[in-house]
C-alpha cells in the first residue's frame, strides 16, 4: 500500500487470507467525544482497526479542517454532512475550485 492519502487499495485484500495493516492510517477527529458519530466511526472503528486517532479542539470553523488535513498529520477523516459542507464552501472560496451541490 502506498502512502497517498487517496490511496485506499489496501482495504479491498487481494487474496482471501491478506490483510492490510491499517496503523498507518490516522482519524482527524472533528466530532466531539460525546457525539455517537464521534465516538463510533472516529474513535471505535480506528481503535478496532489498530489505526490511530488525532482528536482536535473542536470544529473550529471551516477553515481549520482544511489547515489540519494539509498538515500531513491526518490521513482520513470523518464528520457529519454540515461539517462536509462547510469545508468544501471554504475550500471553494480560497480556489478557483467549482464545486455543484
């Protein structure tokens, strides 16, 4: 499995028995801990996984996510859709990127 961020091969085995190491793989955790989505996607899922979890400070505005993820830090995320919907507007706005919702 490659590095890249967009690079998800490793999670569809190629062989029955072959198994990928997903420790590689770090959560950006937008949600808060009390929120079901935070704790079962984000949290739950990359600890059963054996992935790791970067938990922030909270949303923080639609810019902060976009900050975080171009750290490197980060190799997936996961929020709720106004939480998508915020990133992808800010992303838009400091681009040339158009984007149809």
């Amino acid at each position: 499995c490659s590095e890249s961020f967009h690079d998800f091969s490793c999670t569809f085995p190629q062989k029955k028995d072959e198994r990928c190491d997903f420790t590689r793989f770090r959560c950006l955790n937008l949600m808060p801990l009390y929120h079901i989505h935070g704790l079962s996607v984000n949290v739950l899922a990359s600890a059963i996984s054996g992935s790791s979890v970067i938990c922030t400070p909270g949303y923080k505005g639609p810019d902060k996510p976009s900050e975080w993820l171009s750290s490197g830090l980060a190799s997936w995320y996961s929020a709720v859709p106004t939480m998508h919907q915020g990133i992808v507007e800010a992303r838009v706005l400091s681009s040339t990127l158009t984007v149809y919702m």
